[in-house]
C-alpha cells in the first residue's frame, strides 16, 4: 500500500454505508468561514488515527488500495502541507478520468469523501476522485495570495497540480479528462485552479464560490469582505484578464465552467454568481445573453451560455430562498453529466482539436483589419457555425465580411453567411473584419466554434 518511490506511502481509511449529514456552521463562524455542504449521501470513516491505518510494507504496490479512502504522501510538490487522499474504485477504467473534489471550510478530503456522492459515482463510473486536504488552522483553501493566484506560484494550487500528475503517472490516467469540483471554499479554488491551469483541467463545478481572483487580498489575510458581501464588480473584460493574467501567453483551450449558487446566501452574496457567469463568459469567448434557459427543478433557474446542449461552454444554476449550503445528494451527477463522465468509459467530451483558428491584424494608428481562418480539424461536417470571441478592450468592429458579427465590441459572435454555413473535414473558411482601436490592436486569443474550443495559431 504505498505510492510510487520509496518515500512515498498510502494510508487506508475504512468505508462505513451510514449516510450523515453536514450541519451548518454556527453563526460566529458563519460570518468569518466558509460553511460545509448541507447534505451528503456517504458516510465519513468511523475509524481514526492509528487504528485507521495500516503500516506500509517495505515493498509495496505503486498503487493504492482499490475501493477505500487512501491517504498518499510524497505525491510530489506541496509548498502549503496539504494532505492528499484518494478514491479508486474497483472497477476504475483503463485510461481513467479524474475528478478533483475540495473541501469547504472547516472541512477536510475524508469529510468531503463522507458528505458527497463522488465516490459512490466512481463506483458506477470507473473514475477517480482526489480529496485534497487543508492542514491550516482554518481549514480554507488559499485562494487569496498572490502566490496562489499564479501559474505555478506556491501555495494549495501548485500542491493540488502535483497531486493530478502523481494519478496521472501512478494509472495512467486521460490528461484530456481532468476535472474540478468544489463547495464554498472548495468551490473558490475551483475557479482559481481553472485559472492557473487551464492546460490541464478540462471542466470545473464550484457550488457557491466566487470569480477568480475576487478573493484577492496582498496583508496575508485569507478573508475579503468586500468579495464575500459580493460588492467586488467588474466587467466581463476585467474578469476575463484576471484569469488570463495567471498564466500569461497561454493560447489554447480553455476549460468550462458550471457554477451554483443560492439567492439567499450570506456568507458569499449572491452577486458573486453573476461575477462569475461574466467572468467565465468571457474567458470562453461566448455571449453572455444565454443560449438556453430552463428550470430543471422547482425553484432552480439554469442558464447555458454558448450553447445549449449538456456540455455548454458555460453552465449556471440558481437556487432560489436558498441559502450558502446548496449542495444536497443528486447535483453531484449532474455535475458528471456536465462533465461528461456519465457513462462508463471515456465520456462524450467536446474535442478540444475539432477547430483550428488562424488570426492575423494588420493596425494603423486608430484602426485595424482583421483576417480569420477557421478550419475543421474533426472527422464530421460542420453545418452551420457560430464563432465565438472576445475583442480586446478598445477595439470596435465597424464591418465585416463572411460573417455577421455582433455585438461589435466586448464578447462578439461571428455567425455563418448563407454561402460559407458548410465546413467539410480537413476544410477552412476565411473572414474579417474592420475595426477601430484606441491604442490596442493586438489580435484575439482564444476562440470557441459551436461551444467548442479552438486551436490558435
């Protein structure tokens, strides 16, 4: 029962079937901490300290113990401590997806194992889950320093990433099938992971969270009022450069985003939902008018941006008179069919390599044209196409041609004209555009056709 090398060592923890439920926090912490999820479908451990492990072996599998909760040390790189337990089910496929779940405040990776169906999921699925565990007093993840708000810059994120490269070496595991998901503050480093690793994660779910980088804070301070009273407001634009600005240069695929929130919640206002729809919308490079809205169930509000199908680039759900504790038994599959993990096997996932976009500027003083070349890189014919980007701050389209394009500034959509709507395997088309600029006439950096990331060159 250890990990890979000799100093690392897998720990097992029991599994118990007793379903429990996670009570609120009590009102002095709810005004300073994150709460924990308000039901759970699986039971936590009964067993504890030394009685709930047993002695790694001097020679001892490279894997862990299928089907319990394992804690692995040694998995890599962990600037902040964090501890790293792990799920495998029994019948984990070859290949195998990985899930990412994190704790909220107060909580830990066996509470979040106990209060959620993840692992229960994996069972059916074949999927892996990693428990990232917070050590500090508060048992909050860091998603406020600036060490944490930066590809690669310390803190839980760099300890979380190695924890997805040990899976990723210890099974083998589809680097292309790399997931987040988290409550409260584990729902807050959700958005911060996506951020600072966009390469690696494919898709995130955060139930009541806040936007990446909203938490900021410089005096070391893990808690901001202003973004927990949900009076920190920017633009689309600004949003989207604060996660840009983790990991500057990057030019590929971005991962989606479903984000859950309460009307009523008063640890993390409500506002921060539509913080984070504006963020993220922009991120992706889609419309922040929806591309569908339905109410899946009584009092729920769920508005896809993007597109309209299971799988949209940008998925929100709104709970109305509910309060900061949302996360109740069932939304944990929904998650999976957001994710596309609902099905045994690789899941259905948008391929990342079907589009290919090339895009070239040609600036004078005040204005630019610009020239676009989609091609299909999938192996199906496209019919009809919806083109989705975001303009730089400053720039304005004033025409175009090939396409039609609005709005003009901002999060634009460029859509087929009647003669190009028809793109074969392995074909291309070419646009443009005029525009004006106020001193930014650098090109667009990431694009979206049909809801599905592009390849930029």
């Amino acid at each position: 029962m250890s990990a890979t090398g000799s100093s690392n060592t897998v720990r097992r923890r029991s599994r118990s079937g007793l379903a429990v439920l996670f009570g609120a926090l009590v009102p002095l912490l709810a005004t300073l901490l994150l709460g924990a999820p308000g039901a759970s479908a699986r039971a936590e451990p009964t067993t504890s300290g030394a009685a709930a492990r047993t002695a790694a072996p001097a020679a001892a599998p490279a894997v862990a113990p299928a089907a319990a909760l394992t804690e692995v040390t040694g998995f890599g790189t962990n600037p902040s401590n964090l501890q790293m337990y792990l799920y495998v089910p029994d019948s984990v496929t070859a290949n195998p997806a990985v899930v990412v779940a994190v704790h909220y405040c107060t909580g830990s990776g066996p509470a979040m194992y106990s209060g959620t169906e993840y692992a229960s999921l994996a069972d059916r699925y074949g999927f892996i889950v990693v428990y990232p565990s917070v050590t500090r007093a508060s048992k909050c993840f860091d998603v406020s320093s600036p060490q944490a708000l930066r590809r690669g810059g310390g803190s839980d994120p760099v300890g979380i990433k190695s924890m997805v490269d040990w899976v990723t070496r210890t099974y083998s595991a589809d680097t292309s099938r790399i997931f987040a998901t988290g409550i409260s503050s584990g729902a807050m480093m959700t958005n911060v992971l996506l951020g600072d690793y966009p390469d690696v994660f494919a898709a995130g779910a955060a139930f009541s969270g806040v936007p990446f980088g909203c938490f900021a804070t410089t005096d070391g301070s893990e808690w901001n009022s202003a973004c927990s009273g949900g009076t920190v407001i920017h633009t689309p634009q600004e949003w989207g450069n604060l996660v840009r600005t983790a990991y500057p240069g990057y030019t590929g695929p971005r991962p989606r985003m479903q984000v859950w929130h309460g009307t009523e919640d008063d640890v993390l206002r409500y506002p921060n939902f539509g913080e984070e729809i504006k963020q993220w919308t922009n991120v992706l490079g889609v419309s922040q008018t929806p591309a569908a809205t339905d109410s899946p169930q009584s009092g729920w509000t769920r508005t896809r941006y993007g597109a309209t199908g299971d799988r949209a680039p940008v998925e929100a759900i709104s709970l109305q008179g509910v309060g900061h504790n949302l996360y109740a038994y069932g939304m944990a599959a929904r998650v999976l069919t957001f994710f596309g993990l609902d099905s045994s096997g690789p899941g259905p996932q948008p391929q990342p390599g079907a589009c290919k976009v090339t895009v070239t500027t040609n600036a004078w003083s005040t204005g630019l044209t610009g020239s676009v070349t989609i091609t299909n890189t999938g192996t199906a014919r496209i019919e009809g196409w919806k083109l989705a980007f975001t303009l730089p701050s400053g720039q304005t389209i004033t025409n175009g041609w090939g396409a039609t394009y609005a709005p003009a500034s901002g999060a634009v959509t460029a859509t087929n004209a009647t003669y190009n709507g028809t793109i074969a395997p392995n074909a291309s088309v070419g646009i443009g555009y005029q525009a004006n600029h106020d001193g930014n006439s650098g090109p667009q950096t990431a694009f979206t056709l049909n809801g599905t990331a592009c390849a930029v060159s």
